[in-house]
C-alpha cells in the first residue's frame, strides 16, 4: 500500500534539499531562487523498519524487501497561486493528488538563502500556503454545494448527503478553518467527502528545517509549530536537511556514529516516515520465508482478508484463513515452526483484525 506525501512550502524553505536527501538522489534540483522545481519530481523509499530485518533473519530469508514510501516535491507555493500566481494551479493539481501533505517550513536564519518574504516566520509561511489552498477549495465547493442543493430539492438522495456534508465544509472554509474538520454524519456522507479531493481535508505533517545544531532539540521557532500541530490535530517532526543531506553522502555503518555525535537517535527519513505512518493511520504486517521477507502496509482496523489484498486482489476475493503469529513471539521462539510447537501459530478468519508487526501467512483459493 504504502502512501504517497506531497512535499510543500514556500519557495527556498529547504524543499528539494530534503527530498534529494530523503530519496537519496539528487532528482530534484536544489538552488537558491525561486520555482527551481517546476514539474514535480517524485521519489520511491524503502521504508526502514528494523523488525523486518531481525524477521528475516530468523527465516534465514534470502531476499529483504520493504515497503515503499512516495515522495512527491512539489514547487513552492506563493501567495495568490490559487488565482494563477507563480506556477498557480499547476501545483494545486498536484497536490491533489497525494494522500498526505509534507509541509516544510524554515526554522533556521541564514543571511546567505534568500526567503520569499525576506523574513523568517514559520507560522506566517503556513499561512500563506494554507490560505490559499481554502482559496482553491471555497471556489470548488461554492459551485457544487450550490448545484447539489438544487439536485437535492429535486428529490436526489445522493444530492442531499453531498449538499449536507460539502455544506459542512464550505461552512469551515468560510470561517478560515480547513476542510478536514469536516464531521459526515454517516458512511455515504464519508464516501462523498473523501471523493471530493479538498486540498485541506489531506492530513498535514509540519516538517521544521533547522540549523544543525537545533536537530536534537528544536528552537523557539519549530516550538511554535508543534503549537499549532497541536492545536490543528495535525503532526510536526524536527529535521535538518543539511544533515539529512550528509548522511546520504556517507556509508551505511557511519550513520549511526554520527548520529550519535549530533545527539540524535535516528535519521530525519525514520521521525517523518514514522509521523506519517502515525497521522494516516497505517500499520505494518510481515510475510516471511527462505525465499524473501517482506513488509506490507494496511491501513489500522483493516480485516484479514482487506490486509491479504495488499499482496494480492486475489488473496482478498478468495481468502479462506490466515496462518498468524504475533511478532514478539516470532522473534522469542525462533520464527514459525517454534511458535507452532508452542500453540502460538493461530488460524484466524475474515473477521480478525490484523496486528502491526503480525507475521502472517494467507490461505485462499480462487
């Protein structure tokens, strides 16, 4: 499953630094002006989860392979581009189409990089970013509500709960709040609203860039952005892309070293794939053999047979059962033959609800 997160901000915020970082490529160009990223570049990473690895072992795997994690760096977004300023709704289009929004936001000074406003100011920068994607969906959602109330006088039932829930939304936007807070009152009116693709109803991850030297802790700057996290019910990690930047440059085993002289106990790439996994409320399974290891990505609360579709549709249509161990007693009883001398291999039906970290194997017939 994985997921896809549009990287946005502000022009010069540090946006293609940290996706060339998180990517480990230097696909995006990064350079001190303005639209330097014009057609948005887009990045596949493998996301780390050190559980698979020790799962593998085990299973004396000959292959590891984990889930995928998308990057999308999209150009940065200037005051008026939901009227067509800068690159205009070129980006608006590409944000719609991404399942999270990765907002970079400056949390460092620095005399040599220019910003966009000549100040530096986080919560401003948001602003301007967020405004005008409520702009982009007041002008969407005052044609359709309109034209689904007279659908809905008419005696349309799917009208009434599409004119019901965008109402709802529009009545948010209209008052400076985004879409997101929107409440449906039940599933048709969730369906509806999730098909409509409002740009502030995507969950938003706040990404800090600071100096190097506020990495471990932060600085006044991201403290005022975990605030209004907080007060949004959204998420925000610290990261500084410089360092994101050098630890690409280096070999696998000097990372954690340097870490450690930093202060810090793990990559960028893990606090905002581990964030992100957070906010859209994702979870991982394991399937494991001689052959291969591999992680899957299902969304929490998912049935056994939705998470068997994750591999394959044809596991979901003709799931019968699933063979599943916990992780822990995987890892403490030597993988699946010692878990299944110690009754702790379960068959479990379509009604079970798969475990983050569950190592599962599926049985289906089509």
């Amino acid at each position: 499953m994985g997921f896809r997160c549009g990287i946005v901000g502000l022009p010069n915020v540090g946006k293609s630094t940290l996706f060339n970082a998180l990517t480990e490529t230097q696909a995006a160009q990064a350079a001190n002006y303005p639209f330097c990223t014009i057609e948005p570049n887009v990045g596949q990473v493998a996301v780390p989860d050190p559980r698979l690895d020790k799962v593998a072992s085990i299973a004396n795997s000959a292959k590891i392979i984990h889930t995928q994690l998308g990057f999308v760096d999209i150009a940065g977004l200037v005051k008026g581009a939901s009227a067509g300023e800068g690159l205009g709704n070129q980006f608006l289009g590409n944000i719609r189409e991404v399942d999270a929004i990765v907002h970079v936001l400056r949390c460092f000074e620095d005399d040599d990089i220019q910003h966009v406003s000549n100040q530096v100011d986080p919560i401003a920068d948001a602003e301007v970013v967020e405004t005008e994607l409520m702009l982009s969906d007041l002008e969407s959602l005052e044609k359709r509500v309109d034209n689904a109330k007279r659908r809905a006088t008419a005696g349309d039932k799917e009208a009434k709960a599409l004119a019901s829930v965008l109402g709802q939304a529009l009545e948010l936007l209209r008052e400076g709040k985004p879409a997101r807070l929107t409440q449906p009152n039940d599933d048709e009116e969730a369906a509806l609203f999730e098909q409509a693709q409002l740009l502030t109803a995507k969950p938003v991850l706040y990404v800090c860039n600071v100096a190097e030297e506020d990495a471990a802790d932060g600085n006044a700057l991201s403290q005022r952005v975990f605030e209004k996290a907080a007060d949004e019910g959204a998420q925000a990690v610290v990261v500084s892309a410089a360092i994101e930047s050098e630890l690409v440059s280096m070999e696998p085993e000097d990372r954690g070293e340097y870490l450690a002289e930093l202060g810090l106990e793990e990559s960028g790439l893990a606090r905002v794939i581990r964030a992100g996994y957070q906010l859209l409320g994702l979870n991982t399974f394991f399937t494991a053999g001689p052959k291969e290891s591999r992680a899957w990505t299902f969304p929490k609360g998912a049935k056994a047979p939705q998470a068997a579709g994750e591999i394959h549709t044809d596991f979901q249509k003709g799931f019968i059962r699933a063979e599943t161990i916990a992780y822990d007693d995987y890892i403490a009883l030597g993988g699946e033959a010692g878990a299944k001398d110690a009754g702790k291999l379960r068959q479990e039906g379509k009604e079970y609800v798969v475990q983050d970290g569950d190592v599962m194997m599926f049985k289906f017939n089509v």
